[in-house]
C-alpha cells in the first residue's frame, strides 16, 4: 500500500478543521464530552473521540480514546488533575487491543500511583536481533503477537520535585501462526514468554502538567528485576533513562526535547529486547524490526498553536542500537525520523494528535491521545 497518500490525505483532513466553525465545532465536542472546561461535579469528567490511523505495523484501522479528569479525594486545589485514558483499536491486519494508562496524584502531589496496561491480538513480524537482521527483508517472517501486559508503580516525594518508588511489571507474550522461516522458531525462549519483575524508580520532574506540558523538565531512571523467583521465565535486568526538557515560546507555543535510552543485560528474551519505532519516539518505524539489547533516541520536536482547539507540530530525531553499551554508534547507523501532526485540545491541555511520521524507508501515521512525550 502506497501510505504516503493516505497519511498527507488524512493531515490535511485534520488541518482542515482548524477552518470550521468553532461555535457549532465546539457545541458539537461538548456532546462528546470534549467541553474547554472541566467539570469534576460527578467525580470524573469524561470524553470520548474516534479517530483513524495507519502505521507500519497494524495498516489502516481505527482507534477509540476516552480520557477522564479528576482528582483524588483529598487532593489539593493546586495539585495538577489526575489522568485516565482508555484506548482501544481495530485494524486491517486483523489487529485489536484494549489498554489504559493512570496518573493519580494524591494530596499535595506527594504521592503518585502510575500504571499502564495493554491486552493486543496483532498480526506482525519478526526479522531477528540486531541491526543487520532488521536491515533485511529476507529476514521478515509473519506471525501474531498474543500479549498481555501490566505496570504499576507507586511514588513518594523524597524531596522538593524528586520522587522515588517500586513498582511491578508483567509481561507475557505468545506467538502463533508462525511462519515457516521465521527466528522464532530457533530461538531458545520459544514461542512463550513471561517476564515478571520488580521495578525501582526515580524522578526528578518539575513539569506543569504530565499529558501536555508547557514549561519544566524531568529526568527518569526506571530499573526493572527479572528473574525465576519473581516468575519470570529469564534472569534479566533493565535500565530505562528519560530527560525531556520543555521551553515555552510565546504565549502558547513550546519547544520540546527527548532524550532516551533502554539497556538491558542477561539473558534477555527477544520479547523483552530493547525495540525502535512506536507512537511516542523513532514514528514511522515498524515496531520490533529493529531490536537488541541497548538503544537510544534523541528528538526536538516543535509544538504551535494555530487558532483555538488547533494546532501543529514538526519533529527530528534519530536512534540507533547495539548488543553492548559500548558498540553503540558503532554496530548500527544512526536512523533518522521527521514529522508533521495536527493536534486537537479534546478537552482542557488534553490533545488528540494526528503524526505523520517518517523513517529510513519507511513511513506511518499515529492516531493517539496526549502528546508523544
């Protein structure tokens, strides 16, 4: 399928909201939940949009977001909302999944309880581990992903904007309706995975507000433990490191950087493999071809406000990956991504997003809710 047609279409389908009427667009939305103010007088205020996609793993479909805004009892007035986002999709390939992510903040922000959680039937692919190995078609066989996968966490502020926590994760992956060829079949992990560990967090996060934010920075360290005795089918560590870094640019516009890294030692399933290309960072990317122990990615990406619920952004960056810490930038070229994408507030600092984003031969758009970092 010819994609770039499809995904220039459905941008500038979107951008062309931004010429509707606001009062009937926005009479319309409040119907839908997507009012500019938000009401907490029923506990929870709720909003639900649909929207198409097509990225490189899943082909055309359509997604469904909902997204709630509360606060906690006992949270205090300046204490920034509480996110839940629902989000479930159908697609071409016989893709569907369901899943959730929660930002709860307690109090006087003192504590948070995040948690992500996702259950997808998707027809994909494998090529292998490593560059060389995503870098050739001859090494693309089909299978379906089976998963189920859940992570919470719970943090304590230790000090001024700092906070540190422990938390789970839990992920099993099955794969069927392998292809004659495919790596999967040689692999010593076999088709079944379960990877159980405890996690181990750390945050330093000035942020204004975590969906969308205007000003602040965080950096984030996120450990996970695998192993036998907490159920886990392999013995295996990893290190999770994020620095995003947020400037204001006038009245509304905001200038956004992303730095990121995933590292793993031991004996390391290729479910759990560090992967490149999703909807948040390296968009356009076929999630899972490129794969190995260790990757990293940088992306500065330009967030403008264009008149009323609309806007656009533009973005560069590029990632590469290795076996060891050491051979990165060596074993592998860095591989670029650029984009456009349209966002729509949906409710208050609360963004639907459109991307189109493109890599090294390859290209997808993104139809999600809240930005990409």
């Amino acid at each position: 399928m010819n994609i770039r047609p499809l995904a220039l279409c459905a941008l500038m389908l979107a951008a062309g909201a931004a010429h509707a009427d606001e009062s009937w667009l926005d009479r319309t939305l409040t119907k839908l939940g997507a009012s500019k103010e938000v009401d907490l007088s029923h506990g929870m205020d709720w909003g639900v949009l649909p929207g198409p996609f097509y990225n490189p793993e899943m082909g055309v479909g359509i997604g469904m977001a909902a997204v709630g805004l509360y606060k906690p009892p006992g949270a205090e007035a300046e204490t920034q909302l509480s996110t839940l986002t629902l989000k479930g999709f159908v697609s071409s390939v016989g893709a569907m999944g369901v899943g959730f992510d929660n930002n709860t903040f307690f109090g006087d922000d003192s504590w948070r309880f995040l948690a992500s959680g996702m259950i997808v039937n998707l027809p994909t692919s494998y090529w292998g581990v490593g560059y060389d190995a995503g870098s050739n078609d001859a090494n693309k066989h089909g299978y379906t992903k089976e998963e189920f996968s859940l992570s919470p966490k719970l943090l304590k502020r230790i000090a001024p904007n700092t906070y540190a926590g422990l938390g789970w994760s839990l992920q099993q992956t099955h794969a069927t309706e392998i292809k004659a060829g495919s790596a999967i079949e040689t692999d010593p992990d076999g088709a079944s995975v379960l990877a159980s560990g405890i996690t181990a967090h750390f945050y330093y996060d000035t942020r204004d507000f975590i969906p969308n934010p205007k000003y602040g920075q965080t950096l984030q360290l996120n450990a996970a433990f695998y192993a036998p005795g907490l159920g886990s089918d392999n013995r295996f560590q990893t290190l999770e490191t994020i620095y995003d870094y947020y400037l204001p640019v006038g009245e509304r516009d905001v200038l956004a950087l992303d730095v990121y890294s995933h590292l793993a030692w031991g004996d390391v399933p290729w479910t759990m493999m560090s992967q490149m290309g999703n909807g948040n960072r390296m968009r356009g990317y076929f999630l899972g071809q490129y794969r190995d122990k260790n990757v990293v990615s940088a992306q500065l990406e330009y967030r403008h406000h264009i008149t009323g619920r609309h806007g656009v952004v533009f973005w560069g960056g590029a990632g590469t990956l290795a076996d060891s810490v050491g051979d990165l930038g060596k074993d592998a070229p860095w591989l670029p991504t650029v984009g456009v994408g349209y966002r729509f507030e949906f409710k208050p600092r609360v963004n639907i997003r459109l991307d189109f984003g493109v890599g090294r031969d390859t290209a997808g758009v993104y139809f999600q809710i809240n930005e990409a970092f």
